[in-house]
C-alpha cells in the first residue's frame, strides 16, 4: 500500500467506536495466497481484516452518508474535498462542517476552485455573540450576534441543499455500489484498531480509480474515504470524519473569549484583535408615503436578518448630498429635526421585534417636508462604520 496515503488517513483518524481491547496474541490469515499476521483482538477475530471480510463490510454499508452520520454525535465534523473536470476544467469544491450542540457553535467553510483560481472562499464560526467570518478576500473579522440562534450546520446545509439542488453543495454522500464484488487489501494498526482498504474498481467513465477506506474501531465504522486515479497522480475525492472533542477547539476559545490571543500568539492573524465588521443591514424603503406638504418613507427589517445588535449602538442617518442632515440612535424611538430653512425631518424606529435589539420585524419611517433627494444610511457605532460601507 501507498505509504503516504495511509499516513494522511492515519492522521485524520479519530475513534468514531469504542476501542476494543486487544488479545495480544498473534494470529496470521491468507491474502491472495500469501500468509499475513494480524493480531488477535478480544472477541476472537484476527485483526486487520481479510480482504473478503472487509469486502463483504463495504456491501453490508451500501454507501457512507455524512449527514445522516453527523445526526448521530453532539460533537462532529466532516472535510470533503471533491474534484471534477467540467470541459476539460479543473473543479474543486471543498467543505468543512464542524458543530457542538452541547454548547452550540458550529463552523462552516467552503471555498470553490475554477482552473486554479479560488470564486469562493469563506468561513464562519457561530453561536455565541461574537461571531467570526472571513471577508470577500478570506481574512476574518469579528462581528455579533446578540440573540444567537444555534442550528445543526449539517440540519442547515441539507434543508439549503433540497431548496436549490443545483447549487454548489458538499458531497457529503458516496455510493459503495461500484466497489461490489471488487477485492481488497487491508493493512491495519491493531493498536489503534485502524484499518485502511484498498481497491482498484471501474469509475463512471470507465477509467480506473484507486479507492481507499478507512475504519476506526470493531466492529469496524467507516470514517474516512479517498479516491485517486489508478496512476495516484489525481485526486478526485476525499471525505473524513471526527467526533474528538480536539477537533473542536476554536469553539472553547470563542467560549472564552480567548481565540484573539491564541491565534495572535500563533502568528495566524497580525494584529492582537480582529477587525470589527458592522451588522450587515442596509435600509430599503417600501412604501412610500405622502400626506398634506409632507413626504416619507417606511420599511421593516426583513426575515433573513439573523444578527441582531443591540438598538443603542445603531444610528440611522438622513444623507441629503453626502451630508447628514438627521440622524437616531434606534434606542431613542423617534426624533424631530427642524433645520435652519424650515425643512424637518422626523425619524421613527418602531421596536417591534426582539426588545432591545435590531432584529425581524422592527420597522422604521422616515418623514419630511423637504423637497429634496435623500439617502437612509446606517452607522454602526460598535464597530465604527457605515453599513453601506461607503465612507
């Protein structure tokens, strides 16, 4: 067996069973008329498997389904890098989902590669209220998020997934189907109890794919999968799985509010504290409203505003030629403004959603006796910028 493939797999290996203890004793078996030596493990069975038993494994799985895997943990995460070629074009999608329902964070990255230039590329960890996510050139920020709502990032995925099937979506699920039939090698660490089998079977075109399996436990349960071309040159998929409490790291740091320091004094952002990014919140009118010698506006935040802030570091504006001719502070409720030429301006946020917070369902108005064009912008005073990012 390739030497480094079983080493990349060794490496992702995390125990997705209860080990087994070991009988200690050795014990040999046949592969393909040669005589191999494994280790007898405690309920008898001669540990790696044979080639037949690991083939006759794969039949009795069908397929490997993350999500349907992921339902099953409280902690878990799931990489899947899949490459195609689409016209002659190199194409790979990569994903990876970590959650922990216990205290309620999940992280999702994802980034797209089209002919060796990135198209996608973000990440983002959530649940608590401070919120992490990289920007449109991949580097974090931190944002918040006062009134978390937690949700499985598998749950999440899946339901955004049978909505609009044709979208970029992780390929979270491999049909075992083709392998039918093939033989195997295994080699294993019978101290680990981890095994990788290999196998040479007919891909969908009938080029030859070099298919890799690995198992953690016994009886054994499939965590990880990697398909190469029959040269290995080519990697065309792989998917691994932990439910190790390690693999979930960050979300202590974010628990604790330390994950700043930690990544600061491991050289992986380069200043001691991230940028601020402001709740992602622009105003767009819907009705417009016209009453005696007075003209205005009015909205509502809408459903898919899922960040909600605190009212009292908001502030609407009333821009009239790139100057701010009105502002509230959302907390105030409302305020009348009358300029020096008899203009006025009043500003209304109705606080109909969650209380205290910027969130669905609140709605604003915005009133005036001026004949004038005019702009509604936000100022976030958290982070100290525009939300139209327009300075």
């Amino acid at each position: 067996m390739n030497r480094a493939i079983l080493m990349s797999l060794l490496l992702l290996a995390t125990s997705l069973a209860g080990c087994t203890e070991l009988g200690g004793e050795e014990c040999e078996y046949d592969v393909d008329g040669n005589t191999m030596y494994g280790t007898l493990i405690e309920d008898g069975s001669c540990f790696p498997m044979t080639g037949g038993e690991f083939g006759r494994m794969i039949s009795e799985a069908s397929h490997f389904d993350g999500y349907s895997l992921a339902s099953q943990y409280s902690f878990f995460s799931l990489d899947v890098d899949e490459i195609t070629s689409v016209d002659g074009t190199e194409v790979i999608n990569s994903w990876r989902l970590w959650k922990n329902d216990t205290i309620g964070l999940s992280y999702v990255g994802h980034s797209l590669e089209i002919d060796g230039v990135k198209v996608v590329e973000y990440e983002i960890y959530h649940g608590l209220t401070d919120v992490y996510f990289s920007d449109s050139d991949g580097d974090l920020q931190r944002g918040r998020d006062m009134h978390p709502d937690y949700e499985d990032p598998f749950v999440e995925i899946f339901r955004l997934s049978q909505q609009d099937p044709n979208g970029v979506w992780p390929a979270f699920y491999y049909d075992f189907s083709p392998l039918e039939g093939q033989s195997w090698v295994v080699t294993g660490d019978a101290s680990e109890l981890f095994q990788v089998g290999r196998t040479i079977s007919d891909g969908t075109n009938g080029e030859a794919r070099e298919v890799y399996v690995a198992t953690q436990g016994f009886p054994p349960v499939i965590q990880a999968i990697e398909v190469f071309s029959d040269s290995l040159s080519e990697r065309l998929y792989f998917i691994g799985a932990s439910i190790e409490d390690d693999a979930m790291e960050y979300f202590y740091l974010l628990q604790d509010g330390t994950l700043e320091e930690v990544w600061y004094s491991g050289g992986y952002i380069p200043n001691p504290t991230i940028d601020r990014a402001p709740i992602p919140f622009i105003l767009v009118p819907e009705v417009m409203l016209i009453e005696g010698g007075s003209t205005g506006v009015t909205g509502i935040v809408p459903e898919a505003m899922k960040h909600e802030v605190n009212l009292s570091e908001i502030e609407m504006h009333v821009f009239v030629e790139n100057s701010s001719v009105a502002s509230l502070i959302l907390d105030d409720g409302s305020t009348n403004i009358t300029l020096d030429d008899g203009t006025w301006w009043e500003l209304r946020w109705e606080d109909a959603g969650l209380v205290g917070l910027l969130s669905y369902m609140d709605s604003y108005t915005v009133t005036t006796n001026s004949s004038e064009t005019y702009d509604i912008r936000i100022f976030d005073h958290w982070a100290q910028a525009w939300t139209d990012h327009v300075d």
